[in-house]
C-alpha cells in the first residue's frame, strides 16, 4: 500500500504549495469559509506532511476541519474515530450537504448498508468514514481497513484515553494498535480538554510518534462572562431571557424539581422551553433533546445530565442559575455556547444561599476524606472566581494557566467594573453579632438581629437584649447577604452542616474582629444595563429592525428545507450565513458564492430557493431611496 506522504510530496521540490493551494480551494468551495481559522492552516500542513499530530483547540474552534480538509485532499479515505454514535449521523449529513463523500460504520446499520460502504471504501471513493472505537477495534473491521487507502487517522475527543479525566471510556485504550496497524499513515489526536498530564497520557497511550503539538489557548472571545449576585432568580433570568427571545440556549439548575419549574415558568412567559433531567423517561428527554437541535430557538431546562455530544453550533446562550461543581465544570457546560463563532452570552446568578448550600451538600456527601477536600478546593476556586473584582476573562484563563492580556472588553467586569468599598465596620458588626448569638444560628437570623427586626425566633431567644441587637440597620437585607456571602467565599466565616448551617467564625476572622487587618468588599452591580447599548461584540452581526421580516422569512425557509432533508436547520446554512445573505443580498449564483458558508453544494441545493426569497422581498419593498 502506498502510503500518503508518498502520493502528497510527489510534488516536491516546490514542496507544500501544491497541497496546500488545494486545501485553501476547497476551503472556498466545499465550505465557503474565506480562510483558515487560527492554528487550522498549521494542522492541516502537518497532516499534508505526514506528521502525527496533537490538537488542542477550544469548543467551536474548529477542529474538525483540520482533520476533514487533507483528508478530501488526499487520495484516500480519512478515518475518523469518535465515541458518540449519536453525533456520527449529524457529522456525516452536514458534510454530505457540502458534497463530502463521508459516511459511518456503526451497528445502526444493516448488513446491506454496511456491505455497500465496504465496497465504496474498497474503490477508494470515499472521502471520510467515521467509527467507534469499539467497532474499528473489531478484528475484521481492522482486517478490511488495512486493505483500504487510507489517507489519514483522526482521534477526536482525545482525552477520553484518559483514565484520570472526567471522560474516560475503556475502548480508547485499545487504540495504540492503529501505530502498528498503520505505519506511516499521519494520526491525528483532538480534543477540547487537556492539562499538561493529559496531553502527555494521549501522546502515550495513544503512541503517536513525535507529534506536532498545537495548543492553543482556552480563549472563548465571542462567549461574554456575566456572574450576578441572585436575588430574585426567576425575575433576573427572565430579565435575562428578554433579550434572547427566539434564540436557542441551555438554562441550568441543580435538581430536577427546580428544572420543571424553571421549564414551566418559562413556558409561561412564552419562552419555547423544554426541561431535560436524569428523571424524565427516555422518551421524553430523547424527544426534548431532538427539538433542541432541530428546531430553531428551543431553550433547554436541564440538570448536567444534558449536554455531553451536544454538538448545535447556534446556542446563543448558557444560563447558570444554580452554581456548577468547579471552574472546569462551568467552563464545559458555558463552552456548548457560541461554537458558530457568533456572539453568545454565559451567564450566572449565585448567592449567599448556594454558598451555602453546596458547601453543606459536601460535608455530608458519601465520598471519602480526600475526595472530600479536593471537591471542597474546586468549589473554593468556583466562588473566589464569582467574587472577581478585575477582568472575568483573564481570571478564567488564568485557572487553565493560561496569561489573558486585560482587559477583554467582553464580561461584565470589564463593560462595568464593580466599585468596592471599605467593608471592615460592616464585617466587624456581621462577625460579632455570630458570636453574641453563640455561632448557632443561620444567616437569616442573624442579620434579623443586626437589623433589629422583631421576629418570634428573636424575642424566644430574647436577642433584643444583645449588644448586636439593630446595629446594622445602615444597610439592607440584600447588602447584609451580599456581605455575608463575601465572608463565606473569603473563609472568615463558614457555614456548620452538622448544625443546620449555624455560622461558625473561621481563625481568619479574629485579626478582623480586632481590627488588625482592613477588607475591600465588593458593591453589588445593581441593574447592569451595559449589554442593552448593544456594544459591537466579538461575532456579532446584528439583523437591522427593517430587515426583520427578511431575517424571519429566511429561517422560515430554512426550517422548511431542513425538515425536507431531515435536518437541522444549521446544517443548510448557519446564522451567519442568513445575515451574509441578508446584508449583501446577491442576485446571482457568483454573487452568492462569494458569502460565508456558501460552497458549491449547497449553492447548487439552495441557492435557487434564497434567491428567489431574496427578489421576491425585493420587489415587495417600496424603494426607499
Ligand atoms: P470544534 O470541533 O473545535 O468544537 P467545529 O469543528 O465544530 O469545532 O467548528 C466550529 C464551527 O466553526 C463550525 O460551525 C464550523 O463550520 C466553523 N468553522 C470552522 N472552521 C472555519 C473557518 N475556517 N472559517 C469559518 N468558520 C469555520
Ligand atoms: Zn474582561
């Protein structure tokens, strides 16, 4: 078998222009993208060169691309491993769309179905097949594939080689044998999460033979950061929701009681919201996942249990309103915004009761000492960065050990810097007033007692008698929690499990207590109104309000050619696309080719239709000029 490189550098001297000058056509026609995105162009050289590589690009940069591109290139077919049959099928109907030759092999299919893809395979006339690893591990799948030309190996989702990441899975393992099994075919290792120790455990376990590394940051510019103090949580999100009516999002709680809630009070408000958790038949949640990628504008109420393979370029937005378990988790879950490259927002309300809370839930988890404290770090790291007083951005890359030159211009820090103020008084008073009442009481009471109110708990108590007793009553119930909360996430004060979340003083707090030492505390952001101006953000492309109606008649188009191919709608063409097309409004088939997302494929299928639409509205506006 004649191996690639062979077949690739027959051009030499002039050694990659030939290959590469093919990539960036195909690039213009079978996708319609005008260049390479940051580090593609790189990856796709190394394949071209024969070189085993290892990819690490954020969600939604673009990875797969760098692996699809030579292998359409090359002569031969690319092998693409992957570990979720559910995604398979999407992946190989938006690049048939394109007019790739792509196809799977997974148990979906029948015995005819599998022998017509052999047979294609075997005359070399398929571009692109995708497998499980369970199933390309199979001795006769192996057997057959090692007759076959093959032009390249991709691995995506690397890291699930790894036993200690959060993805695991068995079969990976077994994937070192593609070393022997195909030498000197280029393999390609990607993923989206990877740590240094990681990285080292792919490149091993996989035995890719000195790969080209391409790490590339964890930078999400088009998703902006937004963490709000909660108080009331259903009107904030629904504020929230406001501006994102008719776009498709992911809104996330904790338990699955809070997710029908959350679902129903949405529905109410005439949000198209579906709920999705581990406790709904799998009927229901399979048919509540399938409108969310099929339909334009569903917004998911989800527990975490949704979202692992969700691979919809177009979720405009990731609402947190109850606090994940870590930065890592929050950074998975916000990643599934935004992959289109357009604007997205991931956005979050936590407050002194989710403090709390969570903390509590890890004191009386099952889970052995050690776990223990690791998870209890995790979240500590979580809350310090909700309680950020400097670019958002630049403190969440920092977490990955990445350096974020400040400002980014794209969280809420940075569009709307937080005053502090002096906080020492008012911390004084909170943390003597825990100690008057004996460190056996809970947040509301305390500041009940700071406020002088008169409850029932306090005149049984008779804390109306205490020194403590109505000194805070310069400021609200909401500052007083918003204090607290700064008090908790700082490690002065913590919350007791083992007594019904009494708060107990940590050691911290006595150099405070005596005023040895000051603290800056944080104001909360009252009504954050920066977003509202509409600043021109990173992937943003407005639809003008006089091209509403066109900007509803092209999804409307859309909607219904997708259905026509069983499709989701993104995959006839992205958000992006319909707004190129409304801005530039082409006339001719050249014209329309020129636009982002339009290559010759889907020209040939759609074009017509979007053309029509467009001369159509053309023609039923009154010239305004
Ligand atoms: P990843 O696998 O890294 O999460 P994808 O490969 O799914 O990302 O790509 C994310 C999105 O970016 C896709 O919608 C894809 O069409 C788009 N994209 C990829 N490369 C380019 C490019 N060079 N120009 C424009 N859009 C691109
Ligand atoms: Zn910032």
């Amino acid at each position: 078998m004649e191996s690639p490189q062979a077949t690739l550098l027959a051009h030499a001297p002039g050694p990659d222009a030939l290959p590469m000058d093919r990539a960036r056509r195909l690039l213009r026609n079978v996708y319609g993208y005008s260049g390479f995105r940051a580090g593609q162009e790189a990856v796709v050289q190394t394949a071209f060169e024969g070189r085993d590589a290892l990819v690490l690009m954020p969600t939604g940069g673009g990875k797969s691309l760098c692996y699809q591109l030579p292998a359409i290139a090359a002569e031969g077919v690319g092998i693409v491993v992957s570990p979720l049959i559910a995604l398979m099928q999407d992946q190989v109907s938006a690049l048939r769309q394109l007019g790739v030759k792509a196809a799977f092999l997974n148990s979906t299919l029948d015995y005819w179905e599998q022998q017509e893809i052999h047979a294609a395979l075997g005359q070399d006339q398929l571009d692109l097949v995708y497998l499980a690893p369970e199933r390309l591990l199979q001795a006769e799948t192996l057997e057959f594939l090692r007759t076959v030309k093959v032009a390249l190996i991709a691995i995506d989702e690397a890291h699930c080689v790894s036993q200690w990441g959060h993805d695991f899975r068995q079969d990976y393992l077994g994937l070192n044998v593609l070393a022997e099994a195909f030498p000197g075919i280029p393999r390609m290792a990607l993923t989206a999460t990877a740590d240094e120790r990681t990285r080292a455990e792919i490149v091993a376990r996989l035995a890719l033979r000195r790969p080209a590394a391409f790490i590339h940051g964890f930078d999400r510019p088009n998703i902006r950061y937004t963490v709000q103090a909660k108080n009331r949580a259903g009107g904030q999100l629904a504020g929230f929701l406001e501006d994102h009516r008719g776009e498709a999002g992911i809104v996330y709680c904790l338990s699955r009681r809070k997710v029908e809630s959350t679902a129903e009070a949405l529905r109410e408000a005439g949000h198209d919201a579906l709920p999705y958790h581990a406790g709904l038949p799998g009927h229901v949640r399979a048919a509540n996942q399938a409108r969310f990628l099929r339909e334009d504008g569903v917004v998911v109420v989800a527990t975490i249990a949704f979202g692992m393979g969700i691979d919809k370029p177009d979720v405009r937005f990731v609402a947190h309103v109850d606090l994940p378990k870590s930065i890592e988790a929050y950074y998975q879950e916000t990643g599934r915004a935004g992959r289109d490259g357009a604007a997205a927002e991931a956005w979050m309300i936590y407050g002194l009761q989710d403090v709390v809370r969570l903390r509590q839930m890890l004191d009386e988890s099952e889970a052995g000492e050690d776990q223990k404290r690791i998870e209890r770090a995790k979240l500590d790291k979580l809350l310090a960065w909700c309680e950020v007083t400097a670019c958002r951005r630049a403190a969440l890359l920092a977490h990955f050990g990445e350096d974020y030159p400040t400002p980014c211009g794209n969280c809420d820090i940075c569009l709307n810097p937080p005053r502090t103020w002096d906080g020492t008084v008012a911390a004084q008073k909170l943390l003597s007033c825990i100690v008057r009442t004996d460190q056996r009481f809970g947040a509301a009471h305390v500041i009940d007692v700071l406020r002088g109110k008169e409850t029932a708990k306090i005149e049984q108590h008779r804390h109306a008698a205490l020194s403590t007793y109505g000194i805070g009553e310069d400021l609200t119930d909401g500052q007083w929690r918003s204090v607290l909360r700064q008090l908790l996430v700082q490690g002065y004060v913590r919350s007791d499990a083992h007594r019904y979340g009494a708060l107990v003083l940590e050691p911290a707090a006595r150099p405070l207590l005596r005023g040895e030492v000051t603290l800056e505390l944080r104001e909360e952001v009252r009504t954050p109104k920066p977003e509202r101006a509409r600043k021109a953000r990173p992937g943003d492309a407005e639809v003008a309000a006089s091209d509403q109606p066109l900007w509803e008649a092209m999804r409307a188009l859309r909607k219904q050619l997708a259905d026509a191919a069983g499709l989701p709608p993104y995959v006839v063409f992205h958000d992006a696309t319909l707004k190129a097309l409304i801005q530039a409004k082409p006339k001719t088939h050249a014209e329309m080719l020129a636009l982002h997302g339009v290559g010759k494929a889907k020209l040939e299928r759609y074009g017509d239709a979007f053309l029509a639409l467009l001369a159509n509205t053309e023609a039923s506006t009154p010239d305004q000029s």
